[in-house]
C-alpha cells in the first residue's frame, strides 16, 4: 500500500534511558511524548499498540507528529505489510568509563561520571529482546544500533550479543559504537558474522593531551592498542573499523589537531574514518552553531580524501552545515 511513512516507524524501535521510543534518529521523539513509552507495566505491549496505530494513521495520510512531514527519513511509497523490527537501537545505558565533554547523557547524569558496572537503574532488556525473538518479531536482516552509554560496561551486552549471534536463520547487521578503552572480543565475532557490521571508535583527539581534555580520563594509548587490535581481529573486514573525530568548539576544533588525527590513523593502519561536530547539545539548545564547525567539517572531509582513506558521515550533516541549524526538525 502505497502512503507516507518511514523506516523508523514502520520497522523501528529505539531502547533509550527512560523509554523505548518509535523514532531511532535525530529527527526524533523527544519532542513527541505520545510515542515515548516509559518503561513502566509491559511497555513493549505498550510500543506495538502505538506504533499499530501511527502506522494505521500514516496510512489515512495523518503522519504522528508535524515535524514528520519535512523530516528526511519521511517518503511515500508502498509499504509492505511485515511489521517485524529491522532498525533497533539501544542507547539506554548511561554508565561509562569515561567523560566526553559532548556526551548526549550529560542532563542525564548530572555532569557527573558514571563508571559503575552494577546493575543497571534503568530497564533489563534481554527478556525484551528474547520476547521479540520468540515472537518472531526480529527481521532475519535486522540492523542494531548499540551504544550504551559505553557498550563494553553494560552488564547485558555479552548475554545479549550471544543471543543474537547464534540466531541460526538470521544475518543481523550491528554498528557497535565504543570508546575503545575496554577491549571486547564480542565485537570482533559480530564483525565476522554480516558485511553491514562496524565497529565505530571515538578518538576525537590526534594527541594524548587532547585526549585527556575530551575525555577527561587518561586512556588515550589504550584506546590506540585497541583499535589495532580490532584490526588483527576484523581479517578481510579492516574497512569496517572505523575512527571517528568529532569537532568540539575551544577545545579540539583546530586543523593541526585534526592533521595529527589523520597521522595517527593512518600509523595505526585504520581504513576508514568518520568526520563530525559536536551536535548533541545543540539538538537540546537550538542556535548554537559554531561557524568553524562547519569549516573545519569541510577541511577534515578533505584531508581524509586527500590521504587516501575511505570515509562514511552522516547524512544530515551537510544540511545542518549549509543552515547552521540544528533544528532539523521543525522547520
């Protein structure tokens, strides 16, 4: 049937620190309370009765919420009528072993640094995800976005990789987004399974004291033997680790710094990078845009090209650039 949704809404469910919402991407539900479902009763029962419904109203042309209508994940074409999760996203771990400056959990922890591997304060989510399985409500191609906080420190992680890696009659595709300061073997055994997988490192810095000052934790040579030992894992899927530099206003928004990145890459033998700025905190405070942000963004795309790696980036960032906006939602 042929009707105006997305992927998200149609196929996605994203795990986030208070509630399992319908909208995996920036474009996103927290400004649209209705379809965040708060961890409370059996709020997976909960999720599939609102996203039934929004599906049904996309297709009577009622989108679930007006910024909807000039996302760029919003299209109109035929939907199919499998309902199972392709796109599933858990971020709901705020505990880390480190303090990035630009983390999108500040508000959440209070500025505070949370490096406690205890039980988790927020929902347990692998009876969820054997549920969805038993249910039969995974798409054998599904792709999982994990984060944490920091992956590698949350308590489920190992249980529910295995989990999911010995799915006989599934390839699931992850990007597995790490800090690199703990080495994690669960990672290598997913790079194996599916070509879609990455393993996705913040380094952010092209020197040990710039480390530090993103950071705010010492582990910056640690964070470098991991990555290479990620790539003796990864075999004939180097290209598929990948260093990631974000650009953080006053702090690492220099090119010297981001030269010194690229060098530090390339001695490592890294295949792939990934150039960003720093848009967490603008997403909650509209407005800040930093010009050099921008300028910067251009200069990295161009110093990773010119050197002869390949690149991935995010889609919406050349739009966020071009209106030095980070409202990309409401428009």
């Amino acid at each position: 049937m042929r009707y105006k949704s997305c992927k998200y809404i149609q196929h996605g469910i994203a795990f986030r620190h208070d509630a399992v919402s319908i909208c995996n991407k920036l474009c996103g539900t927290k400004r649209y309370e209705k379809f965040n479902i708060p961890y409370e009763g059996d709020f997976y029962q909960k999720y599939i009765d609102v996203r039934n419904e929004a599906i049904e109203n996309c297709k009577k042309g009622i989108l679930p919420h007006e910024g909807c209508f000039s996302c760029p994940y919003a299209e109109e074409k035929d939907w199919d009528e499998d309902y199972k999760f392709k796109e599933i996203e858990i971020t709901h771990w705020v505990h880390c072993n480190c303090f990035c400056c630009y983390c999108a959990m500040l508000p959440v922890t209070e500025g505070k640094i949370t490096k406690s591997k205890q039980n988790s304060p927020y929902v347990e989510l692998l009876p969820v995800i054997k549920r969805m399985l038993k249910d039969n409500m995974i798409a054998p191609d599904a792709f999982f976005s994990i984060t944490g906080g920091e992956l590698t420190m949350l308590k489920e992680f190992p249980a529910i990789m295995k989990l999911l890696l010995k799915q006989k009659n599934a390839n699931y595709g992850f990007c597995l987004q790490t800090n690199g300061i703990i080495y994690e073997k669960l990672l290598s055994k997913a790079l194996e399974r599916d070509r879609r997988t990455t393993i996705v490192i913040s380094i952010d810095a092209g020197s040990r004291e710039m480390f530090k000052k993103i950071k705010h934790v010492d582990k910056y040579n640690d964070v470098l033997n991991n990555i290479k030992h990620y790539l003796k894992d990864a075999k004939v899927n180097k290209d598929h680790i990948i260093a990631k530099y974000i650009i953080v206003p006053n702090i690492n928004d220099s090119e010297e710094e981001i030269d010194k990145w690229i060098e530090t890459c390339k001695e490592l033998g890294v295949i792939t990078l990934q150039p960003s700025i720093e848009f967490c905190s603008q997403v909650v405070n509209p407005g800040t845009f930093k010009q050099s942000q921008g300028e910067l963004y251009r200069y990295m795309k161009e110093q990773i090209i010119a050197n002869g790696f390949k690149m991935i980036t995010y889609d919406f960032l050349e739009e966020i650039i071009k209106n030095e906006s980070f409202d990309i939602t409401l428009k």
